[in-house]
C-alpha cells in the first residue's frame, strides 16, 4: 500500500486476475514448446503433459474461487431466511434492556407470552413449548458475550 495514496496498490481483483494471466502464460509456453517439438517425441508428449498439468492448476484455482463464491451465496440466503427471527431476536433485548428483571431467567419467563404474539408480525414463528427456552439462551448468550468482551 503507497503510504501517499491511502489505498493498496494491487487489489486483491488485479492479484486475481495477474495469477490467472501467469497460470495460462505458463501453460501457453508448454503447449507452444510441444507444438514446436518433433511430432509423437518424448519432448513433445512431455510440454504437452505440463501444459495440461497447468490448465489443471489453472482450472483448480478458477473452481476454488466458486466454492468461495458459493458459500457467500449460501451464507446470504442463510442471512436472508433468519432474518425474520432476527429482528424478533432484537425486539427481545430491547425489551429486555427496557425492563427491570432480576434475572435472564426470571425475564425469559414474562417476554415470551409477548414474543409469540410478535413472532407473526415479525414474519416467524416460534414453538410455543419453546420459547421461553429459547429467549432465555437469547439473553444468556448475549450477557455471556458482554462479559467476553
């Protein structure tokens, strides 16, 4: 990064595409060589052997790229499906910071009768059998993570 500029010289988009450049460069040189080499010799069964063997890096790297690409999908369709019980997670530490429980414990009881009824709006749902459990861990996983802090 130019200390100057503020901003990195090569991006990670130009690293990209320079290793895909040298990739196919070096496989371009091999398949060349074979090319050149005396037909059916060992020379020449051997640059085209290398040229393959670097299309195959190359298609490795590329396809490495889509899992990454891929799991971002999926990670924002993730995103996207929980975000509904969310918003309803958030309206529950607001109305647990609001109030005045002695205990996570004590206030997971009187939220969740409320939470079921919000779940609906929030576009969710939530079991019945469950949610008093599962505010509780809600709001015990959130103190434990302020106090991690």
């Amino acid at each position: 990064m130019a200390e100057w500029e503020g901003e990195p010289v090569v991006t990670s988009v130009m690293r990209e595409v320079m290793t895909h450049m040298m990739i196919t460069g070096v496989a371009s040189a091999f398949a060349i060589q074979s090319i050149k080499a005396e037909k059916n010799s060992a020379s020449a069964w051997f640059y085209a052997c290398e040229a393959n063997h670097w299309l195959g890096r190359l298609q490795g790297y590329t396809s490495g790229k889509a899992v990454n690409s891929r799991q971002d999908f999926s990670r924002k369709g993730a995103e996207a499906k929980n975000m509904p019980m969310q918003k309803l997670k958030k309206w529950v530490f607001d109305k647990y910071d609001n109030g005045n429980w002695p205990s996570a414990h004590k206030a997971s009881f009187d939220i969740a009768p409320e939470a079921l009824k919000k779940a609906p709006i929030f576009g969710t749902r939530m079991s019945s059998q469950r949610a008093q459990q599962t505010i509780y861990e809600w709001l015990r996983g959130r103190i434990k993570s302020q106090f991690a802090d």
